[in-house]
C-alpha cells in the first residue's frame, strides 16, 4: 500500500474524518460558490449549518452536469460554480464531450496534487511498485486522463509514455525497453491481442506483466478479462475515473474484486436509484448511479454530483487490507437500455457473447431498432465471429439463449464475419443507433 496509514484506516475513522471535511467544504460552497448558493438556499437550506452533516447528505439536491453547463456565460465559461480566483488556478482540463461540447474543468495547485495522491494511491493498489517500468497509451492533451500520468512519477515508477494511436511505436518499446506494465484502455488492450496475432508478436512472452486498464467498462467484467489476461499473460486490473470529479478515483486492487477508492478523504461516494434520484443503501451487491462530493476541492467543488455511471457496490472485507468501498462500473445510464422493464447495458451484452471465445471475437454492436431507451423485443445483437469462423445457426441460437437466460432479454442474434465490426484504438463504441427519422 502507497499510504497504509489512510488505505487501512477503519471506515468509522474515515467517515469521521470526512465528515469533518465535508462540513468545511459547504462552509467554503456558501462563501464562494454562487451555483451552491443558488441551489441551496431556495431548497430551504439557508446556511452551511442548515445544510446538515455528512449523514445527511441526501437531503441536498443532486447536481446534474447540465445544470452546470447552464451557468456558463462568454464571462465566465468555467461555470457559476468556480469558486477560485484566475491566480489560483494552475490548470484547466476539458472534458470530451461525449454529451455535447467540452466543458473545462480548473483545478488549483493543491487540488492538483490531492488529483495525483489519488491517482498513485488507484494505480499502485494494482501491484505496480517502485522501480519498475510502465508504458502509458494515454496522450497529455486536454483530458483529465493526462493527470494520472503524474501519479506515475509519485509511485516511483519509470514511465514510458507512448500515447494513443502509434501500435508500432508502443510495441517496439515493449519489445525494446522491457516494461513490467502498460496502461491502457479495454478496448485497445483487446484490440492489441489481434495486432499482436496479425504481426507475430509474442504478446504473452512480452514483459508485460500487469495491464492497467482504464477509461470506459469492461475491464472488470469477468470473460473479457479472462481472454485479455490469456493473451497477454499478464494480470488486468481496472481503474476509473470520472472527469468533473478526479481522475483515477478507483483502482482495483491484486484481488481483482472491485476498484477501491482511492480518492478516499477527497471524494464521498453515494449511490442513487437512476430514474427517481432517491438515495440507495450502499449495501453489498447494492446497484445504481453513482453520486459523488468533493471533500477538499477548492476549484470548482462538485455537491452530489450525478456521474452517470451504473455501478455495483462491495462492501466486504478484501484481504488486500484496503478498508475503502469498492465497487464496479456496469455501464455507463447514458447507455441503458430497457427491454420490456429489464434494463440492459451494452458491456454486460458484451460479457456474455465474449464467454463464446474462441467461435466469436468478442466485438458485439447493439442496434436499437427506436430511438430513446425504451425498446421492444428482441433486441437487434451484432456479434463479430471469431477468425476463420463460418456462420452456424447453432451458436447463434446458443447466444441468444444466454442472452435471455443471463440478462432476461429477448434478443436477435446476426453473426456478421471476422474483422466486420469497428475496432478502436481509444474506446469502443458497443451500441449503433438508427438515424433519427427527421
Ligand atoms: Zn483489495
């Protein structure tokens, strides 16, 4: 562990300590942000004190991205809910923008450093240590993901960046400089296991001993790891992040049960039911989205900020020794899909047909036949066949019947031949809408 000290403290202690700082962090939003003041003080909460203890958090309203988006104006194009001066801000990040145009994201130098304590402590929980050589896939430019090169550095490690989109360039200093681990995201660490094939590299005699994946699902979903792992023969772990918030936030541990927290004093985690934006228990096995608080942020603090992000929390002991809340990224709500009131999430598709290998690739594509997220049955499913692989009825049918048995959906099932589906370098697209009758 990176911070014993703060990775092992006993949830009673941390909920103490975090309470403390959540208490200081609505003080701060009633003096400085005028989105905060805004929001709270018509839903009845005049002042910080008003505004109640960490316990009872989920009587403030949520904060939705758009909200946000909303207050930007040419004078201010952060957002009303910047609360630093122009001097105190060291950075500026931009969100990508996969819901409408960037927003920015600043950050001061001390929530900068508490952005890569974070992320150091996520990444090192992976098992990576100081000493060894990790190669990242991840290019500095305008994301958040540019800051957790950083954390790199703060563990010790001897960081090779090679950035997105040069396969040859990152496989020679694989090949040439010996890495223990590469970062990357799922879907081109997947994509790499079929280079690999294609140019007769020996990914799974490579050096390449742990793969850190990060920056959409899947990592963590069970036959797509599986198949990762045989084909590097390496150990993958996940981490995720979430833009507004912090990045590398999570960080799954050698268990491979869930991501940790490792933003754990900077961030408090809640959970809420998508559709209602009521407060759930964050039991064990216990789904929603997830909902998020800054704890010490100066910035541009965020309050119950929904994430998008359907997730599955766990809250047994891991024998790792880390005391946090771990859980695991489902999908993303912006990518549900409900098939006669079961929901469905494009990556869980995924996970089943990949338990098929070797007669698929693992590329699935889901074709909703409405727009919107209600959909009737059956639910149109591309998958990709593996290599070499004819189209059988048989399997088609085998695939569709673990369709419905896993995820209780009616599905219809089109074989579609090897190297037919996109492949991605960044991260996958699994869901194709229709054009919008106009
Ligand atoms: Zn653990």
């Amino acid at each position: 562990m990176l911070e014993p000290e703060v990775e092992a403290r006993p949830s009673a202690d941390q909920f103490a300590l975090d309470d403390a700082r959540y208490r200081a962090q609505l003080a701060y939003l009633y003096d400085h942000s005028a989105f905060y003041r805004e929001k709270l003080l018509p839903a009845g909460f005049a002042t910080a004190d008003a505004a109640g203890v960490l316990a009872d958090i989920a009587q403030l309203p949520l904060t939705d991205k758009r909200e946000v988006r909303a207050t930007c104006t040419p004078d201010n194009p952060i957002g009303a809910h910047l609360c630093a001066k122009r001097s105190e801000i060291v950075r500026i990040y931009s969100t990508s923008g996969t819901s409408g145009s960037p927003s920015y994201v600043p950050l001061t130098a001390g929530d900068l450093d508490n952005w890569v304590t974070a992320s150091a402590r996520t990444y090192a929980a992976s098992g990576i240590a100081a000493g060894q050589r990790i190669v990242s896939t991840y290019n500095a430019g305008p994301f958040v993901a540019g800051a957790a090169l950083a954390a790199f550095d703060r563990i010790g490690l001897s960081h090779i960046p090679v950035g997105t989109g040069n396969t040859e360039r990152l496989m020679r200093a694989v090949e040439q400089l010996t890495p223990e681990a590469a970062v990357l995201t799922p879907s081109y660490a997947a994509y790499l296991v079929e280079w690999a094939a294609d140019h007769n590299f020996d990914l799974r005699g490579s050096s390449v001993k742990r793969v850190l994946v990060a920056g959409e699902p899947g990592g963590g979903e069970p036959a797509f790891r599986a198949n990762l792992e045989a084909a590097w023969g390496a150990k993958v772990t996940e981490a995720m992040g979430i833009g507004d918030i912090g990045v590398s936030l999570w960080g799954e541990c050698e268990e491979q049960d869930g991501m940790h927290l490792g933003a754990r004093g900077f961030v408090h985690a809640e959970l809420i039911e998508p559709e209602t934006g009521v407060a759930l228990e964050m039991g064990d096995g216990a789904t929603g989205e997830l909902v998020l608080t800054h704890l010490q942020h100066r910035a541009a603090p965020l309050l119950r900020f929904r994430t998008r992000d359907h997730v599955q929390v766990r809250t047994s002991p891991c024998s790792c020794g880390r005391t946090s809340l771990r859980l695991r990224c489902i999908g993303r709500t912006d990518d549900m899909l409900i098939v006669r009131g079961v929901n469905v999430f494009p990556s869980a598709v995924r996970e089943v047909v990949t338990a098929f290998a070797p007669a698929v690739s693992g590329h699935v594509l889901v074709k909703p036949r409405a727009p919107g997220i209600r959909q009737e049955p059956p639910l149109p499913v591309c998958v990709e066949l593996a290599r070499g692989r004819e189209a059988d009825a048989a399997l088609a049918d085998a695939i569709r019947e673990r369709l419905r048995s896993v995820l209780v959906i009616q599905s219809r099932v089109d074989l579609v031949p090897w190297g037919s589906l996109p492949r991605s370098e960044y991260k996958s697209k699994l869901v194709e809408r229709q054009a919008e009758p106009r």
